[in-house]
C-alpha cells in the first residue's frame, strides 16, 4: 500500500472537512500510517513533526503509552453504556476531578460528544435557565467580533468568522455583536491591557443598554484561535465577570481549545482569577484521543431545573455517546499526565524557547506582528508591514508555506496568513527551532513577488 493508491481510494468515496476538495487535484492528499510521540508517518515512509497538535487536540504525543493503557483496560470492562438513568465509574471518577480543577464553582458536569455540542449545551442551559426563573425576555447572546465557537447553528451563530458563518446568515438566530478586544488592532505603543481596558467600554455599554434581554456573554478567553489566533489581556476577562455579575448576565467561556496549558495555566480564565457560569471543555480533555467535551456549571444553575417531572423544567438535551467510557478513561490519563509530570512547569521553558526561536520573524519586512500566550504563537504575514495592509486572501500565501513545510517534513497549517505554532507538549527544544526554521523559510518563499 502507497499514498498514491490510497489518496485515489480516498477521493473517490470521501468528503474531508474544512477543504474545498477540488485543491486535491493539485495538491496531494497525505494518507497517515501511524503516529508515534510528536511524528506522523505516511504510507510512503515519510514523517511530518505535528506542529499543530492535529487541530489542537493532540497534547502528549500519538500512541501515548499511558493513555494507550487506560484505554486497553477500560476497553475490557466497559465500552459505552447509555448515560440516561445509567453511570459508569469513569464519567463520575471525571467529573469529580473537573469538578476539583477548574474555577471555583463549577460544581456540575454535562457531557457532550465534541466542542460545538458543548457550546450549544451552554447556550441552551443559559437560556433555560432563565426561562425557568420566569424572565423568558432574555433570548438573546452577546458575542465578540472575529469570535469562533463552532460549526453547528447555533454555535455558528454566536461566532463571527465570514468565511464560516457568512453562507448560513439565513439559518441562524440573531445576535449581539461586540467589537473585540483583539490587541492586534491596538495604537502604537499601547500596551495589551490598556487596549484591553479601552474596549471593554464598548461590552460596558452594550450590557447596559441591553442587559435584559440578554441570556449571557460568550467569549474565547485570551486567544481567538480560529480567528487568526488574536490575543488580548486577561484584564478584559476581570472586567466581564463583574460586568455580568452586575447585570445580572451569564458568562459562558469557551475553553476548547484554549484550556489545558495552551496559554500557560491549566485554564486561561485563572489569569484573570475569575470563574465563569459555564465553561466548555473539549479537543486536549482526551489528549487528542476521543470526542469528548464536558460544560461546568454551578450548583445554582443545576437547581434551577431540579423539581418535579410535572413541572417541565428538566433539561432534556441528549447525545447517544454522552460520557463514553472510553473516551472518559483517556481523559483521566491525560489528567493524570498533567498531575504527575506537571506539565505546566515543565511548558514555561518550552514557550520560553518558543519565543527565542520566533524572534528574528519580528523584523521580517512582510510581518506584522509575532504574538504569544503561553504554548500558542502566532506570526502574521502582510503585504506591507508599515501600514499593514494585507496580502489578498485569493492569493493563498498561507498555503504556500503549508506545502513548504510538508516537503520539509513539518505540519503547519495556517489560518489564511497567519501560521502558528501550537505542538504537543512533548515537543523538545531541537524540534521548535526545526518548525521555527522552516517556517522562516516558508514564509520568505510565499512573500516573495
């Protein structure tokens, strides 16, 4: 078996996501053999350093041995069972280790099967919630500019990426937007948390204007990844918290792909001391493993649907695999990983060297800006690096340095012309400076004229 053969195979039956399929007339499709630690290896012999953690989901590593061991046992014992009226110890062994790592408060576990499951979990526990307190006025989410939370549509709708949410305007529900505290737009000189503080003023008066109608404040904290990784400052989050609090409005932070250690503690919302009213968890909670998310929540949210069956206040929202035991067993290993070799120790010094390796990208004539939280760094290409203007998107210059570094053996795959590092935290410091240089390289080849 070769790549040429099972590509062929592959596009004859399949449909992939987030591609348009025709680019696989000339660009190859690269079938994956196996994986091992930080490599991925196709059916030709070659390897590819996983630089982005497979979409952001792959913390320690493929064929990582202590997950692939719990699985294994779990795989004996339980596989899945229905979680209506049935539990399992490893759903109520997870949930009580959420329960005791995340922010304080959030007391209650939801499973769910993927990121935007989880979104539409919380958007629908929040405006339950208050249905069921009897304010059936409040309908409606408050969103960030240049947000993303998701594909399904009601996730989609509280997002605000064009090119995703643009086509499906006339399926989804009316929301709020906000501009954003995105410091990519800052003056010169301004630093992150002032900028930060200055567009807070815009969330300030809208949830004073609208608060009643309004079910909750939705935000990625630190990090809009899908929206070309922009960054802000944790004083934004300490802001909305006590602006939801005073008017009376749900913060609902989506921690998918920014929670465990991306930014450089285990949530990103502990940077700013805060704890949100439901927080949604998926990709690294099974360590890149299996579909699995989890929506915290608090205790006073639980009660408001606890009653009598007759009263019609139960949230009665399902999935057939919610808290698969297999997926839950990978998820307590990869806690445990993180318990036992305390990783977020062991990530400050591979974000130091993350920074080192990106720092001559910061004069480069065609980039605008080199940013970074935690284990997440971004560089952006521009056209012209005074004014930043912006290559045209139709030009795909992103793309390019993608094809670059799979020649190279590295995968990278930019957001338009954004790429970012975003590896396995196994990665080692030979193995950034590897993905550091060829995207230099890269990224000299797609700005050239």
């Amino acid at each position: 078996m070769n790549n040429h053969t099972l590509a062929n195979r592959d596009l004859a039956v399949l449909w992939h996501p987030c591609t348009q399929m025709k680019d696989h007339e000339t660009l190859p499709l690269i079938p994956i053999k196996k994986g091992q630690g930080i490599w991925l290896e196709d059916f030709d012999g070659k390897q590819y350093l996983d630089a982005i953690s497979s979409w952001w989901v792959n913390l320690f590593g493929h064929s990582n041995p202590i997950i692939n061991a719990a699985i294994k046992v779990q795989l004996d014992s339980l596989e899945h069972t229905i979680f209506a009226g049935f539990t399992h110890e490893v759903g109520i062994k997870l949930a009580e280790r959420l329960v005791a790592i995340t922010p304080a408060g959030l007391d209650r576990c939801f499973y769910a099967d993927n990121g935007s499951s989880a979104v539409e979990v919380a958007l629908k526990m929040s405006f339950h919630y208050w249905r069921n307190q009897g304010q059936r006025n409040k309908t409606k989410f408050i969103t960030l500019e240049n947000s993303y939370h998701g594909e399904t549509l009601g996730a989609l709708a509280v997002g605000h990426v064009a090119l995703y949410k643009e086509i499906y305007e006339p399926l989804l529900m009316d929301v709020i937007t906000v501009p954003g505290p995105d410091c990519y737009h800052r003056d010169s000189g301004e630093s992150w948390a002032d900028y930060s503080r200055r567009r807070f003023a815009i969330m300030e008066e809208t949830l004073q204007q609208q608060a009643k109608s309004v079910c909750a404040v939705i935000i990625e904290p630190l990090v809009q990844c899908a929206g070309n990784m922009r960054m802000y400052d944790p004083v934004y989050l300490s802001l909305l918290r006590t602006a939801c609090d005073k008017y009376h409005v749900h913060l609902i932070v989506d921690e998918i792909a920014v929670g465990f250690g991306r930014t450089g503690t285990l949530f990103a919302c502990e940077q700013a001391a805060i704890s949100p009213d439901f927080m949604c968890l998926s990709k690294g909670l099974t360590g890149g493993y299996l579909p699995l998310s989890a929506v915290m929540t608090s205790n006073s949210i639980y009660q408001a649907f606890y009653d009598d069956y007759q009263k019609l206040t139960a949230f009665l929202h399902s999935h057939s695999y919610t808290g698969n035991a297999l997926a839950c067993s990978a998820a307590l290993a990869t806690l445990d990983i993180f318990q036992q070799q305390n990783i977020i120790e062991k990530n400050k010094p591979l974000a130091a060297v993350m920074a080192k390796s990106a720092e001559r990208f910061i004069e480069h004539p065609h980039i605008a800006e080199v940013r970074q939280t935690g284990m997440i760094l971004a560089i952006e290409m521009v056209k012209n690096r005074q004014t930043r203007e912006a290559f045209p998107w139709q030009e795909r210059r992103g793309l390019k340095v993608y094809q670059h570094a799979l020649s190279k053996g590295v995968l990278l795959r930019p957001l338009g012309n954004v790429i970012y590092f975003m590896p396995p935290y196994i990665v080692t410091e030979e193995e950034l400076w590897l993905i550091a240089d060829v995207a230099w390289q890269g990224i000299h080849l797609a700005t050239q004229d």
